[in-house]
C-alpha cells in the first residue's frame, strides 16, 4: 500500500466516523482537535485504525501520534513490518 492509499483511506475512514471534513485533515493538523476526540472517541478512534490495516498501537506510541502525518507514519512504518 503506498503513502498516498494509506492517506486517502484513513482520511476516508475518519471523515466518515467522525463526521469531520476530510479537506481538515492536513498533515499539520492536530488529530485530536480536529475529530474533537474525548477518551471515549479516542477509544474508537484506535479500535478502527487497528482493525482496518490489523496493526497494534500502543498507549506508549499513541501518545506520539499527534498530526495526522504523525498517523500516516505510523501506519505506512508498521505496515512494512507486518
């Protein structure tokens, strides 16, 4: 799966989800403010990233992915491994 796959499906997944315009989803932009996740939504917000490319994500890493590129990386970073 390229980068840009990866970007357009997780953008997808998201605005449908979350209910957010995908046009917000910016590299730059903050993932938490920009789907407005609480801890429940962060929650789900996990369970479908995990689920959809079946990678695992630690709290430990979570805490890192704060941008949408950050989220990018990280799913084309384990991806390769699996």
């Amino acid at each position: 799966m390229t980068r840009e796959e990866i970007v357009e499906k997780v953008n997808d997944l998201l605005s449908e989800e979350f209910e957010v315009d995908a046009t917000l989803f910016t590299p730059e932009a903050n993932v938490k403010e920009t789907l407005s996740l609480d801890s429940l939504s962060l929650v789900d917000f996990v369970a479908i990233i995990q689920q959809t490319y079946k990678i695992k994500i630690p709290v430990t890493e979570l805490r890192e992915i704060k941008t949408f590129n950050n989220l990018y990386d990280y799913i084309e970073l384990h991806l390769v491994e699996a």
